[in-house]
C-alpha cells in the first residue's frame, strides 16, 4: 500500500538553531520551511522534518543516512566541514572511522560505512555498496 508513497524522515532536536546550521550549512540539505514543531529539509526529494523537542535521550543506532557513491570522497568533504567520525573499534574500520563490513556467504557486493552525530547526539552515517 505504501510502496508508490513518499517517504518522509523525522529526526529530533532540542536546539532548532544549531540543526539548521548543520543539517544546511555543513551537511548541504535544502531548507524548505520552519515552523514552532519542525523544520524542514530536501534531501535530494525527500522530505526531512527536523522535529523540535523539548527533552529525549539520543538511540544508539543509525536514524539517518546517506548512500553516497565514493565514500572515501564524502567522509574527507564531510571532515573539511568539521564533521567527527565515531570510531567503534570493529575490525575492518579505519583510522577515519571508515568501517568494510565483512561479506555475507553467497553476497554479490558488501558495504562500507562510516558514523558521525548531528549537534543533538542523533547518530547518522554514509554508506557505499561495493
């Protein structure tokens, strides 16, 4: 039923300011509007709203991300940008923070990902299959 729908993310702040900042200035969404309960993005066509909350404790997963096609090029564009990559320690991760998931029996490509958090502590990444 929802297969043909848009999709639309939602991503918590407590600081509208600082979100804008980032998710425009460093990360290159497109600002579309604001409003007292969320901003809102473009991300190349789909629609981010940037939902403002009082108080809420960060997951400690991926909420948001991007598949990039040349990761090594986003991570060091992102890096010039001020952006920080988490680094877990996983076997196969890079002194960037650059980690090559190791390929599953019978996969045709594998992926390589790499975290960083926005100003609230939401934990957002880039991936590239290879």
């Amino acid at each position: 039923m929802l297969g043909s729908a848009k999709l639309v993310g939602f991503v918590p702040t407590r600081d509208g300011e600082k979100a804008r900042a980032f998710y425009v200035d460093v990360l290159g969404l497109t600002f579309v509007s604001d409003d007292p309960f969320a901003m809102v993005l473009d991300a190349n066509g789909t629609m981010i709203r940037v939902s403002k909350v009082p108080e809420y404790t960060p997951y400690p997963f991926t909420v948001l991300g991007w598949e990039v096609p040349d990761i090594e090029s986003a991570v060091t564009g992102l890096q010039a940008r001020g952006v920080t990559f988490e680094k877990y320690g996983f076997p196969g991760q890079d002194e960037r923070g650059i980690w090559t998931a190791p390929k599953v029996d019978n996969a045709t490509s594998g992926a390589k990902v790499a975290w960083f958090k926005d100003p609230d502590g939401n934990l957002l990444s880039v991936h590239q299959h290879v």
